[in-house]
C-alpha cells in the first residue's frame, strides 16, 4: 500500500466508524416512534373494547402492579383487567414522554390516565420489550395517583 493510500484510507476509516457509533442514535429515534404508536395502539384496545388485541400487547411473564399486590404474568394480568372491559370504558391512558435504551430493545412509557370524565386521576409507567419478533411487548406496568394539591 503507497503512502498515499495509507494517508486517504485512514480518514475514510475514521468516518466510517463515526457512521457507525451514530447508528445507535438513529435506531434509537425510530424505537421511541414505534414504542409510542405501540402504546397508543395497547391504549386504543381500551377504547375500543378489544380484551382479545389487548392482550396481544402483554409480554408472558409481565408484571402489572395492582396497588402494592403484582399481577404476575400474562394470565393473571388478563384475568385481572378482564372487568375493565365490560360496558363503557372506565378510563383511559396515552403516551407523554418516551425513553428507549441505546440498544433499541428496551423503552419507558409515561403518561395521564384520565376517568370517563376525561379527568387526570394517575400516572402509568411501562416498561416495554422488543421480542424475537420485533413486536414490543409491555413486561412491567405501574399507574400511580395524582398527588392532591392545595
């Protein structure tokens, strides 16, 4: 290799490897769209009353917090929500704030619930899994209370 070639090719290197640290970036962007359509969708099951597409949102082994007793599972998370879908939807939740690990398999979701009003009455927090699949599954769900003021 000519001293020339030596010279150009390591500046082609260096950009090269820059492209591909920068690449994290960009897969991370595209997750934190795809993690927010996917809890819009999980939350438009509610609304439409779909119990069967949600629980296609459900990793297996989740867990969903019930006040401080943990549903544990997908049967048992399902069982448990299977009332919230009888009659006029009890309440309802989207996405504020999205947060994907630079790996792109793993994200945060947080946001209001609000009452059949349309009132804030709790918080949700989700943890989501990319699977095999490439779906994203929700493997952790917390909602807390809106705290009272004044």
């Amino acid at each position: 290799m000519t001293r020339a070639l030596r010279f150009f090719s390591l500046p082609i290197l260096f950009t090269v490897a820059a492209c591909a640290g920068a690449s994290p970036r960009a897969n991370t962007a595209d997750a934190q769209h795809e993690v927010e359509a996917t809890e819009r969708a999980f939350a438009q099951t509610m609304a439409s009353r779909d119990f069967a597409a949600f629980q296609t949102f459900i990793a297996d082994e989740a867990v969903f917090f019930n006040g401080d007793t943990p549903l544990r599972g997908k049967a048992e998370v399902a069982a448990q929500w299977r009332s919230f879908f009888d009659g006029a939807a009890p309440f309802s939740w989207e996405p504020s704030h999205v947060e994907v690990l630079a790996t792109g398999d793993l994200a945060l979701s947080t946001g209001p619930v609000r009452d059949a009003s349309g009132k804030t009455v709790a918080t949700f927090n989700s943890i989501w899994r990319r699977d095999r699949s490439g779906k994203w599954r929700v493997v952790f769900d917390r909602g807390s209370d809106v705290c009272a003021h004044g």
